[in-house]
C-alpha cells in the first residue's frame, strides 16, 4: 500500500503500527465494561498491528519488475 520504502521508514511504520495498536488494545481492554485484562488487549492489539503493519508495507510488485520498469529506452 505505501510503496517501497527505504528499510529505515519501514522499520519506523511498522514498529508505529503495532505500538498504536497495542495502545489502542489495552485502552479498549481498560474501558469495556467486560472485564478483560489489559495485557490480553495490548497482546491483541500488537498482534493486529503486526497484521496491519504487515499490510501497509506489502508491495504487490515485484522488485525485479519495479527495476524494469524504471530503465528508459
């Protein structure tokens, strides 16, 4: 989705993601009135930030076919 990146912005969005995320879990986990632990909602919620990390810095394209492209004639 975001494209190739260099290593350091794709370490730097995908560490992001899973800290927001588990954030977000733990907060959810804190404010529901089930009664969840919240180390079980920020272990979920790193886990879909992982999937989500995962997702963002997919490239759908191939590396050798994206340096093809790129050389004129």
């Amino acid at each position: 989705m975001l494209g190739p990146l260099p290593l350091l912005y794709r370490c730097i969005v995908s560490v992001l993601a899973v800290v927001v995320c588990a954030g977000l879990g733990a907060w959810l986990a804190w404010t529901l009135p089930v009664q969840l632990l919240v180390q079980t909602g920020a272990v979920v919620g790193a886990a879909i930030g992982g999937v989500l990390a995962g997702l963002l810095l997919h490239d759908s394209e191939p590396r050798a076919q994206r340096l093809r492209q790129r050389r004129p004639h």
